[in-house]
C-alpha cells in the first residue's frame, strides 16, 4: 500500500504546520486517527500544489493525525494523491469520497483509473 512510503504518522498540530510551513513545497497528506496498532486509518485524502503544510493548517481541530509526501511538482502530488485515494477508499470510509480533481488549469489523468 503506498500509505506506507508516507512520512508519520505525526499529530496534527499548530507547531507541525508552521515547521513543515517553513519548507514550502507540494505534497499530498492523509489525515485520520491512529488505531491500535499504531497505524493511520485514513479519513481524508489531500495534496498542495504550493505550501503543504499551509494547506494541513486548514485542518487542525478538524483530525489528530497526519501521513505527509513531499513532491517535486505539483504533478507528483496529484498522481500520489490518486494512488492512495483508491487504494484506501477500498479499505476506509473517506470524509472525501469524491476521486481527487486536478487544478482547473491543468488537464492530468488519474494513473489508476482515468478520470
């Protein structure tokens, strides 16, 4: 599952954002709750084309916890974002069920299903 090449799972805090913040890039994140095993069940699936850790800002008091990818251009974080979105919509009932939409300036295709 490519959950796992994500880094974290980290809380998402005030202190995290602003220190991801202070290294600008994009990225895709997923956000959720830890289970027993420690590990991040997926409740949100997200990606920044600029500032990743901006965009988890929005968040905060909204979910605990975070996996992040950094990514060199803002194509890499959609094609990820795609990848992930399939393969744990197939095991978690996601906040964001919709398949993930590129910037309206672009025109990229899901890698996984076309769309």
């Amino acid at each position: 599952m490519t959950l796992h090449k994500l880094q974290g799972p980290y809380e998402l805090t005030v202190q995290q954002v602003e220190h991801i913040s202070s290294d600008p890039c994009c990225g895709v994140f997923v956000l959720g709750d830890i289970d027993e095993h420690g590990a991040l069940v997926a409740k949100y699936i997200g990606m920044a084309n600029k500032n990743i850790g901006k965009r988890l800002g929005d968040f905060i008091d909204k979910y605990p916890y975070f996996k992040i990818m950094r990514c060199k251009k803002p194509y890499d974080a959609f094609e990820k974002q795609c990848k992930i979105y399939h393969e744990c919509s197939l095991f978690s009932k996601l906040d964001n069920p919709m398949h993930p939409t590129h910037p309206e300036e672009e025109s990229w295709i899901c890698p996984v299903c076309g769309k």
